[in-house]
C-alpha cells in the first residue's frame, strides 16, 4: 500500500504520544440490534446438519452458575493504531496501522473478482502483525445492515484480530475503547460505493466498547463478546442511557466420549448470547444478537474428536431426544442461561445421519428434524 508522507508522519506521532480520546456528545437515539458475528472460530456446519455419535455419549449436565462472565484479556502492555488510507492508496483500501509496533492493512477486492463469486468480494489483512501469511476472507458485499449501526465482522491470524465492516449512512465516526486504555477512532472510507471502517487489535485483548457518533453526537454503543485469545463478537447496540442486559454464564454440558473430555459454556449479556465448545482439542463457538427467543433449532457444532452440537430450546422443551441410526438413544435435558434454553451433546462423524426431537413436560413434540451430513 502507498502511504503519503501527511500519513507517514501521523504514524509516528501516534507512536510517540498515543492516541487521543474524543469528547463525546450524546444525544437520544433509535434502539439499534446488531448482526451475528461470522468468522468465528467455527469448524462445524450451518443449523440445519447433524452427525451422530457411533458409540455412547456419556453427558453430564451440570446447575448453570449464574455469574458475569470473567474475561481474559491480553496483556494491558500492548499498542494500537489505526488510520484512513491516503488518497492515493490503491482501490479497496480500507485502513491502516500497527499493532505492537508491527504493520498491518486491511484491504477489499472488487466484487467478483480475486477468486470471489458473483456479488462477493475478498477482505485480505495483510502485514507483519498478521503473520507472513496474512489472512484472507471471501465476504457478501459490503452492505450496511439496517438493524445495526455498523455491521462488524472478525478476522484473526496469529496473535492479531481485525474487525471490520459497513456504516450507516448518518455514521461520522466510531471510537473503540481497548481494555489497556486506548481509544481508537475510525472514521469510514468508502471502497467500491460503501461507507467502511476497521481496526486490528491483539487477539484476545479486552475489547470495552465501540461507540458510534452522527454529525449530532452519540447514536450507540456496543459492549462485545470477548473470546478468550480470539476475537470479540459485536451483537447488541445500546442507545445512549439505554440499561445493560445482566450478564450470565452457565456450563450447559460436559462429559467423556470415547475416553475424551468435552465440554460446552453460554454467555449472556450486553452482546446477546454466545456460546464456546470444547472438545478434542478443537475449540468452536457461536454467538447470535438476542438474549432469548431463539427458539428450538441446532445452532452449530465443532469439527474434531468429539464433535460438539450446541442447540437453543423454547421454554417449554424439557428434553431432547437423539437417535442414532441403529436405534440408541441419548437423551439431553436443556439448561437455562439468563434467559435462553440451550442443549449440547457430543458426537462422532463416523455416521453420517441422525433425528433428534424436542419434548415438553406433557411428551408432546416441540421441534423434530431429521438430518444428514454429506461426505
């Protein structure tokens, strides 16, 4: 990328005094909902496919502990910069900056093109602070999503995670506090007809909050998921004043498969809901912008040994069957989490085919789906 020498000289500033923080000015605001994070670490499929366990599943169920969620952020002893491009950088330059002192871009391709179908387009972060391999993504358009303010997405390669993302139209500018102090304000670049900003922070470091301005002052502002080392999940946006959802965390399953430790948790709060897996040593997880009212449907589950399948219930199922093709049966009861239902199970890929049903206390049929996994 082509840096002027105006920009060239902001970096250096920024590296000897540190970034400035804005005074806000709020003002009234519409309720605004965010998007569901993609670019999660997710190994599985979409809802909708299942694989079923070849051999018993043992699960155990633990009481849900209703507690905030203790997040571990990245060491405070970090830096980060950003900045707009210059105007003579390349077509589908988003942003610039460092991360601890190393270099990083992000940058778009044109929609069909670089390997991208029909209406796609590939986001490529690229740098020293991403690895000699950099870390590429083939995206939708760039589109803003009008039930959030700035559609964000996630993603990570090494130690560092970009986010990125389309503005709305009344956008000025968006601030991102980091947990070591840093405030970093990214003003919106427009690649191939759209309105983008972006940033790159160290994976895993706390990320406090992106608050999004309008000509006017403050519109809202988003408290994220923090994934422990991976990335932050922006969900729910809060009008200013606008009260937090309380913040819960329950492990919704865990037991031994096939002699293998696995295990599932949900988090619930200002970001709506998330949920993390582990098991095999392949971790996974999800996150949706609700706090409740996700119905009964399997969200996801983690490639490895064992697979994990996470699930949300209505309230009233509760329990849920899965059948595996030569008949057995497990059974898994569903745990609340602030407000939502979940249910988890572990699983094997060496049968391709499964059907689990959701109960109610009286036996009846909530949900029921019959599932196959190709390949």
């Amino acid at each position: 990328m082509i840096i002027g020498d105006e920009n060239d000289l902001r970096e250096q500033l920024d590296r000897a005094f540190g970034p400035v923080t804005p005074s806000p000015a709020p003002i009234e605001g519409a309720v605004q909902r965010g998007k569901a994070i993609r670019g999660r670490r997710r190994a599985g499929a979409v809802a909708g496919l299942a694989v079923v366990a070849a051999v018993a599943v043992a699960v155990v169920v633990q009481p849900v502990q209703h507690s905030a969620r203790a997040t571990s952020p990245a060491s405070g002893h970090y830096t980060a910069t950003v900045h707009v491009p210059s105007p003579n950088a390349p077509a589908g330059a988003i942003a610039y900056g460092t991360v601890n002192g190393q270099w990083w871009e992000l940058v778009a391709s044109k929609p069909g093109t670089e390997g991208a179908g029909h209406g796609k387009q590939l986001v490529t972060a690229s740098g020293a602070a991403f690895g000699p391999d950099g870390v590429s993504d083939i995206e939708l358009p760039f589109t803003p999503d009008p039930s959030s303010p700035v559609a964000l997405t996630g993603l990570q390669s090494g130690t560092t995670q970009c986010q990125f993302g389309a503005v709305a139209a009344d956008v000025s500018y968006v601030t991102v506090r980091l947990g070591n102090g840093t405030v970093l304000t990214l003003h919106p670049v427009t690649v191939f007809g759209v309105r983008v900003v972006a940033f790159a922070a160290p994976a895993g470091a706390e990320i406090v909050s992106a608050t999004v301005y309008s000509s006017h002052g403050e519109i809202s502002r988003a408290i994220p998921f923090n994934d422990p080392g991976g990335l932050a999940t922006f969900g729910l946006w809060l009008t200013p004043g606008q009260r937090q959802p309380a913040r819960f965390s329950g492990r919704i399953g865990s037991g031994i498969f096939d002699g293998k430790a696995w295990s599932a948790t949900a988090y619930a709060g200002p970001w709506g809901v998330c949920v993390e897996t582990s098991g095999g040593g392949t971790d996974g997880g999800d996150c949706a912008p609700v706090s409740s009212g996700l119905g009964t449907n399997l969200m996801f589950w983690t490639a490895g040994s064992p697979e994990v399948a996470v699930g949300s219930a209505a309230p009233r199922v509760t329990r849920i069957v899965v059948t595996r093709p030569d008949g057995t049966t497990t059974q898994v009861r569903p745990v609340t989490v602030g407000a939502q239902k979940f249910f988890t199970f572990a699983m094997s890929a060496s049968h391709k085919e499964l059907r689990w049903a959701a109960y109610d206390s009286s036996g009846g049929v909530v949900a029921s789906s019959e599932l196959t996994l190709d390949g």
